[in-house]
C-alpha cells in the first residue's frame, strides 16, 4: 500500500479560517490571537486556530443554557436519539475526511482513525440514542405510619443536569468527544466543547455535521484555546452545571478542585495513570509478545488505558525481549496517511520532548534500554519504540506516567509478589492479567485495583461496559447505564393521600 491522497474536502477545510462553533454557526471570534495547528508527521502548520476569550465562552454558554431551558427541553426523549442515530450516519457518511483530519493533526496512522475515530464514534452514538427513551426512575414503596388513614406513595426521577462542559484530549478528539456529548445529549443536557488545542479541528466539522443531523443550535458549542485559558473560564463560569474531562492527573486534580470550589459542580474525571499487564508462567513466549504489542504499543502508546508497566515471569523474559525487539525492529514507522504504517509520530512537539527526556531519565536511573530509546532522524515528532527493562519497582519509568510507546518491564517469580506490585501505585485505570488458567485468573481478578481489567486482552473498551478509573485514576464513569448517574439528578417525591 502507499501514502494515500488527501481528499479535496479536506484541503478545502485546511483553507478554511477557523474559530468555534457557537449557537448553529462558525463564528472567528473577537480577538486576533490564533494559534497554529501542526501535522506532527512534518512538524509544518497545517492550519491556524483563533484563540477564544471572555465573549466567545460566554456566548457559547449561554447559547447551550437557552438551549437547554428552551428547544432541547421540548425536544422528546426519542427525537433526541434520532438525533444521535442520524449523526452517527453522518459520521460514517463523512468517515474518510474525517479520519484524515484526524491523522493529520494527531498523528494517529489512517487505519485506527477510520476504525476507532469515526467507526467506534458511530457505535457509540447508536449506543447512546438507544438510552434516550429509557433514562427512568422507580416507584418506591415507603413505611411511613397512618395516623387518620392517610396513605403515602413515592417516586423517583432523573433530571438533566444542565449545561455540561467537556475537556477533550488531543489523543482521540473525535472519539472522546463523542462519549460526553452522547452522554449529555440523550440525557438531555447540552454541552460545550474544549478540544485540545493541537486537535480542534475534526470536531469543528463534527459540530457541522451535527447541525445537518437536526441536533438544534445551542444543544454543541465548541469553543478553542488553551485549557488554563479556556478550559479555566468554561468550568468557572456560573451557567456550567457539571465538568468531564479526559487527561492527565495533575490538569485533572485542578479541574477537579475548580469545579467543587466554584458551586460544588458535578464532575467526571478521567486521569490515566500507570497501568499494568502481568503475564502468567503458563503463557507462551510468542502469546506473551502479541499481547504486549497489543497492550502497550498501539498508536504509539498514546492511549489511557495502555499498559507501561509489564511483568513477566523470569524464566520468559529474556525469550521475550529478544523476540519484542525483532517485533519492533520490524515494525513500519511512517506518514500516518500510508496505508501500511504501523506506527506513527508522536502527537506534538512538547510530549516528543518528554518522551526524549524519559529516555535519559532511564539511562541516568541505570535502566537497560533493550531497544530503542532515540529519536528517529527525519522531519516530525518520531522516536523508536522502546524497550526498557527496569532494575526495581521505584524506578522512574515504574512510577510515572510515560504515555509512550515506551514499555517498561520487570520480572517476578511469586504470583503473591506480582499483585502487590501491581497494586503498588497511586493509580488505577486499567490492568491487565494473561493466564491459559481461567479459575487462577477469576482468583486473582478481584485483588486487583483498577477500574476495568482485561483477561487475555488490553485496551479494547465497548460502549455496554462502565469504564473509568480507581484512586487517584478518576471519579465517575463512562459508558453502559453507569453514565446516566453522572449526567443526572435523582428527584425523590413523596406524596400523601
């Protein structure tokens, strides 16, 4: 296969003069401040952003406030699944120009746009509508004493909880995106949108799609700029009912700590950490290799949930690094646009430059870099994918989150051992356990702390299964009906007759 060729739709938008979305319009904004958006495969501006401030947000706020109040508040619960259903189609109608806006900016090789940036997104549209007609309370029988025969009922309901702003990351722009505004709208609420200011552009044309869906103005707003910015001023404003954000701990602790001190607002928090995949000694040494690569390496590491820390069994890890090696030796590094890449650059200049500072953490903590551990002489943000092999838990790349395709890997030999060390993090997102011994996999599963573990399997999320974090990995969760807690009050009525 070879670099395919961009899409004249795409060019066209790359033309384009860009801002935000607000109220059903694309509007520059009233400031002359831009900033520019950059292909990480090149390292050249690709297109320039007007940077939003005070009125831009508080247009976009208000714009969803009366939309909440007003058109999507008369809108019925099984219009607002139509809506999303239709949007879905719009997204898969539009897919290639979508899922190459994505890999532009993101880096992200064109295959895994098109499968989980637009053809996840869809799935997951469809889930959501399918909750608008069923978000329900309950009939409660209650045990209060009749004094003159008077007699007592109860009921719960949901209701919406307002205006959500969403934080996205610049990993998944689309795909993140789509998981709270799915979440607000079949709920009922509206949403303003913060992208990542390395990726707005994909949802700038989401937003645009979304009004060919029939989704009413003022339901999504988008509104660009830096998060301490932007992203300060959307959660502080007094018109924001509840804040989810997709990030990093440390950005997440703040937003956190924001949104309780301006009006105890409600909040989803989505952190990452240090996640881990332990493999058992009944797995072979090229099962143990397939799953790593599936764990920890897809889309250069760049994903929440990877796996950094693997621990193997020390009878398999010298087998298994050398095989790993000749794996990623042999790995197509490339244009994201090609076809046949197997992995692409880095996202953007400031986490290249931290990945290449973690490298030279590692040699400085006496790590083995195995493979790897450099960046790669071309145009871009690209570094070879590493292999490091750790002297101890306290080692720097054992601790701290890498977001990389940097695997970090260290050996064991008493089960007991393994799960204290993978327990022994602030963190808790994800993990993973590889075993051929189903009943020692179900034994081990609950002693485990992270929010969702995969047996035999890494990273692979669906939109039926609650996803989110333990510790300090996060509050709420995503997805199945766990969602609807998060996007709701609970009403109690109790009633005398």
């Amino acid at each position: 296969m070879s670099e395919i060729h961009l899409l004249e739709s795409v060019a066209a938008f790359l033309q384009r003069s860009h801002g935000h979305y607000i109220n059903g319009i694309s509007v520059l904004g009233q400031g002359n401040a831009t900033f520019s958006i950059v292909n990480p495969a090149s390292g050249e501006t690709i297109a320039t952003v007007n940077q939003g401030g005070d009125a831009e947000i508080d247009q976009a706020m208000q714009a969803a406030s009366n939309a909440f109040h007003g058109i999507w508040a008369q809108t019925s619960p099984m219009e607002r699944g139509n809506c999303l259903n239709r949007l879905a189609d719009l997204l898969q109608k539009n897919s290639e120009e979508l899922a190459q806006l994505e890999s532009l900016c993101s880096g992200k090789p064109i295959q895994l746009s098109r499968m989980l940036d637009v053809g996840a997104s869809a799935d997951y549209l469809r889930y959501f509508a399918g909750w608008s007609s069923k978000i329900s309370g309950e009939t409660l029988n209650v045990s209060l004493p009749s004094f003159k025969g008077e007699k007592y009922t109860a009921f719960t309901r949901r209701k919406p909880v307002g205006v959500v702003v969403g934080i996205i990351p610049w990993n998944f722009s689309i795909m993140i995106s789509i998981w709270k505004l799915g979440a607000a709208l079949t709920s009922g609420c509206t949403i303003v949108l913060k992208p990542s200011e390395y990726t707005p552009l994909t949802m700038l044309r989401v937003a645009e799609l979304a009004k060919e869906a029939g989704i009413p103005d003022g339901v999504i707003n988008i509104v660009n700029g830096s998060g301490p910015r932007v992203g300060s001023s959307l959660i502080n404003h007094p018109q924001c009912s509840k804040v989810t954000f997709t990030g990093s701990v440390p950005t997440g602790v703040i937003v956190g700590k924001s949104a309780l001190e301006q009006g105890m607002k409600r909040t989803t928090l989505e952190l990452g950490g240090k996640n881990a995949a332990a493999f058992l000694s009944d797995m072979a040494v090229e099962k143990i290799v397939d799953g790593i690569l599936e764990a920890g390496y897809v889309y250069q590491g760049q994903i929440c949930a990877a796996a950094e820390r693997f621990y193997i069994p020390s009878i398999h890890m010298d087998a298994v690094l050398e095989l790993l090696s000749e794996r990623l030796s042999a790995m197509k590094i490339g244009s994201p646009l090609d076809e046949s890449t197997e992995m692409g650059p880095l996202a953007n200049k400031p986490h290249y430059e931290k990945i290449l500072s973690l490298f030279e953490q590692a040699r400085q903590d006496g790590c083995e870099i195995v493979y790897g551990g450099y960046a790669l002489e071309r145009p871009g943000f690209f570094v070879a994918p590493t292999i490091v092999r750790a002297n101890s838990p306290e080692d720097t790349l054992m601790k701290e989150e890498t977001f990389g395709p940097i695997g970090t890997f260290l050996s064991y030999d008493d089960e007991e051992e393994l799960i204290t060390m993978m327990n022994s993090t602030p963190f808790g997102l994800s993990a993973s356990l590889w075993t051929n011994d189903l009943s020692k996999a179900m034994r081990m599963t609950p002693r485990i702390e992270a929010g969702i573990l995969w047996i035999n399997m890494h990273t692979f999320l669906d939109p039926a299964v609650p996803f989110g974090g333990m510790k300090s990995s996060g509050i709420g969760r995503e997805f199945g009906s766990a969602f609807i807690e998060h996007y709701t009050e609970l009403k109690s009525v109790m009633i005398r007759y």
